[in-house]
C-alpha cells in the first residue's frame, strides 16, 4: 500500500470511531455568552446588528459582544445569557 492510502485509511478509522467530533455536536455543548469578550475577541455579530463579524468588537465586555463558552459556564464566569443581555442592551440606549 502507498502513503497517501494508509494515511486515508487511518482518518477514516478515526472519523468513523468518533474522535474526531462533528461541528454539530460540539455546537450542543457551547452557549452565547455577552459581555465577556475582550476588543477584537467576539466571536460573531453583535445585538445592535452594527457588525456581523468575529473581532469586530470594539470595546471590551460590552454586553452586546459575546464569545462561545461551555455550556453552563457563562454567568460563572461574569458573563449573561442573551435574554439579560438583551435588556442590558436596551436599558443602555436609554441613557
């Protein structure tokens, strides 16, 4: 057998043996958390909706920028989960 089928051999045993995780379920055991990611740190689009991209925060812990964390793990860590993020948000537009 040449290199490049025993190398493909080998990934498909670890796919197929589950070490290797599907993005879906890793998906199920993160949560949004907001207002703990540093400027440039967050990991998606903001509530205001001003940008839609990751590292495009511009302030640090805004409650409006958010990072993926374990699940359960968000308000541990300072952070909140969208529903009081959400109304921070809005309470901070009011002045």
């Amino acid at each position: 057998m040449n290199k490049q089928t025993i190398a493909s051999a080998a990934l498909a045993t670890i796919i197929a043996s589950g070490v290797i995780a599907a993005p879906a379920s890793a998906a199920g055991s993160k949560e949004k958390c907001y207002g703990v990611a540093a400027a440039g740190q967050n990991d998606c689009g903001n509530l205001a909706g001003t940008h839609s991209c990751a590292g495009q925060s511009t302030l640090d812990n805004h409650p409006g920028e958010w990072k993926l964390v374990p699940k359960g793990t968000c308000t541990d860590i300072g952070g909140m989960l969208k529903a009081e993020a959400k109304r921070k948000y809005e309470e901070s537009k009011k002045g």
